[in-house]
C-alpha cells in the first residue's frame, strides 16, 4: 500500500488503512469477474508501483532499477 499525505496525523492514517485493507475483497471479486469474461488480469508488484510513481513525479521511467528509498544507490555498505 502506498499511502502519501501531507499531513502527520497518525490516527487518521492508521484509519485510512483499515479502511484500504477492508477494499481487497472488492478487488478480489472484480479480478474473479474479469478472468470469468476472459479478460487477465493482474494486480500490481512492487516493480509496477516504483514505475508508476516514476512516471507521477515524473523521474527517468526508462531506468531497469528503481531504488525503494531515495538515495538508495549513494549508500556503501561494507561487506
């Protein structure tokens, strides 16, 4: 899930979610409905959404790598 707010209300976030979790099964019947009229369907991966958000705040989307968090690749771990 991915949940962007302006606002640091805590409560009101954490209510967002419940509210987002109780959708699942709504989607769950929609996909069954699809695959039922023989249309595929499929929801998302993590790689799906990086791209798409790529494409909201309008970075390089022709990347092959998209970091999960900003700077990611500056980081040097010793291994």
């Amino acid at each position: 899930m991915l949940c962007l707010n302006s606002r640091e209300n805590f409560e009101e976030n954490k209510s967002f979610l419940r509210k987002r979790a109780e959708v699942f099964s709504y989607l769950d019947r929609i996909e069954k409905s699809l695959k039922e009229q023989g249309f595929s369907a499929s929801r998302a991966g993590s790689g799906d959404i990086k791209r798409i958000m790529a494409v909201y705040y309008e970075q390089n989307v022709t990347s092959e790598k998209f970091e999960d968090f900003d700077g990611e690749r500056w980081i040097i771990s010793d291994d």
